[in-house]
C-alpha cells in the first residue's frame, strides 16, 4: 500500500479569500477621495506631505526590520500597513509642515506606535495618533493649522467657535462644511470624501458599524443636550460632525482594530464614550479640534471596556443552548 502525505498547516484552514493585505489596500482605497481633495484644496504642499510621510513610512519599517535581525523574515511592507499608518498620519498634519517634522512623526508611529508591542495587532494605541501626539505636544506652533497656515482662503470654523462663540458659526451651513473646505488637517477636513470612504469600507464588511455609529451617536448626544441647553454659546449636532476631523475619527481612527473593544456591547458603549469626548475636549480643552486626542484617550480605556459582558470564544448563548438541548 502506498503512503499518502497529508499537508498539515495552521488554522484556518479553510477561509472567504480575503486578508490583512487586501483590507490595507482598501483601506488605501477609501482614503484616496480625501486625498485629492486635500490635494485640490492645498495644492502641491499636501502631495509632498503625503509623499514623504507615505515613503518614509515604509522605508522606517524596513529598515527597522532589517536592524533588529529579521531580515529572514517575509517583509513586514507587503501587507501595506505601514503605508496606511503613513497616509493616516499625513492626513492630521498640516500642508505646511517641513520635511523633518514629517520624517520624525512616521518614525514614532512605525516604531513607538507599532513595531515596539509587536507589529500589527499588538498596538494598544492607533500608531498614527501616537506619532501626532508626540509632534503636537514637541512642536504644538508646526502642528496646528490656524498657526502654521496664517494666510489661506479656507474658513476655520472651530476656531471661531473656540474664541468667538456660537454666533460666529451661524452662517455655515452642512454645504459649506462639506464643499467649501476647512482649514485642519490635510485629509482629516474632509467630511464628505471621508464619509464616502467609511461607507465604502462598511459595505464592503472591511469595518463594523458599531463603533463608528457609536461614536456618532456620542458626539451627536453630547452636543445636542449641550446646544440644547444653552444655544447661544454651544454649537448645533450637525455642525460639531462636520466640522473638523470627527468624520476622519469616526471612520478610521476610532475602529483601529488593535486598540479598540471588540465586544459586542464593549464597541457601541466605546464608542458613546469616544464621541462624548471629542465634544468635551472640544469645548473646554485648549485644542480647537479635540478629535485626535479625544480617541488616543478613550483607547486607554479600551481594555476596562472589554471587560463588559464578556464571552469566551465558541461558547453559545443559553437561549441556543437551550435549542439545541430540546
């Protein structure tokens, strides 16, 4: 009798197609609308930010691959994560930030952000945030665009809010918000290219509805009973949404997969949480857009939130259980 061989391999054994790599490139995919309008609106300054915190990015993690001897290794850049975190990065800058500031930034996503815990997956903080903290909080005069970008057509909407009060948003509408550009990060002021891309993403079952629409539903929440109680000095839902980088928050910050909840109710209620503090941050920090930093903090609080009704994996509900069993 013959003898057969039998290849036996690591689980799953038997999956949809899909991977890390094709979820990275769609990822890629959907940010590419905001990407060219950051480009319309800020000209060949956004294109070289963009370039140089994309290709530095890459570049960091090979050749952080290839000092810490895992040369033997498949290359950690074919599963373009490090481009993503480069593009999400260049996107909270703004079009005037020098080459340096750039170059610094992505080394401490890539390296502080994520390489240090381990790669993809270990990261208990969104690499991008990690890296924009550091530069904000080093060189807060680079870092923030009503500073750094003194002569520009595009409105500021929150910084009015910030120093003048309601009454001085009072003419925006969603349109202008949406079309009419803001003044912010390069990728992070575009509401409406970012909410087509977080769609996209949605329909095509590459992110979970619970934390974005949780995150929406926070800022929506916080801000209306805010508004509502005194409408003469907190500004209306729609515009907090609009305005500035929550969109960008919603859809691609806040659903890192590493540093947010996984639970079913653990997802919903994170993401209460992060929207109530983007308003909060927002109205009463010293940061006109709190978007950023409202998510890098409520990822702290990640691991108390998975925590929350918790199920081990495989186990079934005693209603299913109780089925099975009749």
């Amino acid at each position: 009798m013959k003898d057969t061989l039998y290849t036996v391999s690591s689980p799953p054994s038997w999956h949809n197609g899909r991977s890390f790599r094709g979820m990275m490139w769609e990822t890629l995919l959907a940010l590419a609308p905001a990407a060219l309008m950051a480009v319309y609106f800020y000209g060949l300054d956004a294109a070289r930010v963009i370039g140089l915190s994309c290709s530095a990015a890459v570049a960091t993690e090979y050749l952080a691959q290839r000092f810490t001897g895992q040369a033997d290794r498949p290359p950690f850049i074919n599963d373009a994560n490090a481009l993503v975190i480069g593009l999400l990065f260049a996107f909270l800058l703004p079009a005037t930030a020098p080459w340096w500031l750039v170059l610094i930034g992505v080394a401490l996503c890539i390296v502080l952000g994520k390489l240090i815990f381990g790669g993809v997956g270990g990261n208990p903080l969104h690499p991008a945030l990690v890296g924009w903290a550091a530069c904000t909080i080093s060189w807060p005069a680079r870092m923030t665009p009503d500073l750094a970008v003194l002569q520009t057509p595009l409105a500021s909407p929150l910084f009015e809010l910030k120093y003048y009060g309601a009454a001085a948003i009072a003419a925006y509408t969603p349109q202008d918000l949406c079309l009419n550009g803001q003044l912010g990060g390069l990728g992070a002021a575009q509401p409406l290219a970012l909410a087509i891309g977080g769609l996209y993403l949605i329909l095509r079952g590459r992110l979970r509805p619970c934390i974005p629409l949780g995150v929406l539903v926070g800022v929506f929440l916080t801000s209306g009973c805010m508004h509502f109680v005194a409408p003469q000095e907190f500004a209306p839902p729609l515009f907090q949404i609009l305005a500035g980088s929550t969109v960008f928050a919603i859809f691609f910050l806040a659903p890192e997969h590493a540093s947010s909840p996984s639970g079913r109710w653990a997802m919903p209620l994170w993401g209460l949480f992060a929207g109530a503090l983007i308003v909060i941050i927002r109205t009463y920090g010293v940061y006109t857009d709190g978007a950023p930093f409202a998510i890098l903090l409520a990822e702290l609080t990640t691991p108390l939130f998975d925590r929350i009704r918790p199920r081990a994996f495989g186990k079934r509900s005693s209603q299913k259980q109780g089925a099975a069993h009749a």
